[in-house]
C-alpha cells in the first residue's frame, strides 16, 4: 500500500500544478488496469479526478485517450463524454448510443431560443461567450462544438439545450456552415444529448485533490 500511497502523492501534485494532460494519461493507465494493490475505495476518487484532467488536457492528449479507451465498456461513460469531442466518429456514435442505453435523464435546463438566435446574427457580437453564458457550457467546449464540420456535436448541443431542427439549421447557416448536413440533427437522440450537454456543463470549479481525499 505504500507504493499505492506514493504514487497516489505524484497523481495530486500533478493536479496542484494543474498538468491536466500528463495527469490524465497517467490515470488512464491507472483506471483501465487498476493495480491489485489499489483499494477499491480508492477507485471513485480517481475516476472523478481522471474526469477533471480529461476535460482539461489539451487536445492531443484527448485524442490519443479516446483511442486508448475505446472499446473498453467497463470505462465509467462519464469519462467517455468527457471525450466526446475528441473522438472518431464511430466512437461518438458508441458514446451516444450509451447515454441512450445507460444514462439517467437530467434536470432539463432549456435555454431561450431567440437569445441564442439573435447572438447568432450579431456578426459583429461575441457569439461563444453569449452562447457560453446562456447555456452555461465553457467557451472553449462551444468552440469545438462549432468548429467541428461533421455537425454532429452541434446537434447535440442544440437537442440538449432544447432547441429545435429550425434552430439548429439557423444556427448552422449563421455561423457560416451552409454546407453542415441538418439531417444529423435527428440521427442525436434527446436523452442522449442531455446527458452529453449535462456533461459538458461541468468546469473545473469541482476538481481538485477533495476527489482523492477520501482514498488517502
């Protein structure tokens, strides 16, 4: 157990440092083969520790993860939202198609339509931060989302904030994507969505050592 300890140690200097991408590779290890000298109490604050450093790394560490991870369906399908993004497609459908299946649907949280439309417009206005306020994602979660060409991820964000197709699609053509496919918008299903936009909700604001505080 002391090795347990001592590694456990390196782990939460790394999250005091805030070396989300180094931490997160290290506990992948760690949570894909947990060690048999690892107490299983110790698993739940790791698993919610290895959350924060997914959503935090940077996205080549998030890429290289949601390879490793794939496949693995013992893999907690937070962890695997935080990764979203970062996956293939097949992997997003998989991630998807587990929210559907195993979720448990969360406290709607609808944002207002013409708010999110109007910003839209606003060519000269700062989109992501209107739509990070009133959706209460992170900025930088909004970036990818609408950077992402396949549309998908816009998808879910739009179902999961209760947005209709006619929003998805004004959004898509506002924001310069007239060529984003709008039939994606009814491949995402509701439940789904909410629990990936439920998830992309969370910031770093509960991250920290408290998660391992209770396997030391």
């Amino acid at each position: 157990m002391a090795d347990a300890k001592e590694r456990l140690i390196q782990l939460l200097g790394l999250a005091a440092e805030r070396r989300w991408s180094p931490l997160a590779r290290e506990l992948c290890d760690l949570v894909l083969y947990w060690p048999s000298d690892w107490h299983d109490t110790m698993r739940a604050p790791v698993i919610a520790l290895f959350e924060t450093a997914l959503r935090e790394a940077d996205g080549e560490t998030q890429t290289v993860l949601a390879g490793r991870m794939a496949g693995h369906a013992d893999v907690p399908l937070k962890l695997m939202n935080a990764l979203y993004l970062a996956a293939p497609g097949p992997l997003r459908r998989e991630i998807l198609m587990r929210n559907e299946l195993e979720g448990a649907v969360p406290e709607p949280l609808p944002v207002d339509r013409t708010a999110v439309l109007t910003a839209a417009r606003n060519r000269q206005g700062d989109f992501l931060g209107t739509l990070a306020r009133l959706s209460a994602i992170p900025r930088r979660t909004l970036s990818l989302v609408l950077g992402d060409a396949g549309g998908e991820p816009l998808a879910v964000l739009c179902r999961g904030l209760g947005l209709d197709r006619a929003s998805f699609s004004a959004v898509a053509l506002l924001r310069g994507a007239p060529d984003l496919p709008l039939a994606v918008f009814d491949t995402v299903a509701p439940k789904a969505a909410a629990l990936l936009v439920h998830d992309w909700r969370k910031t770093n604001a509960d991250t920290q050592p408290e998660h391992v505080a209770a396997a030391e």
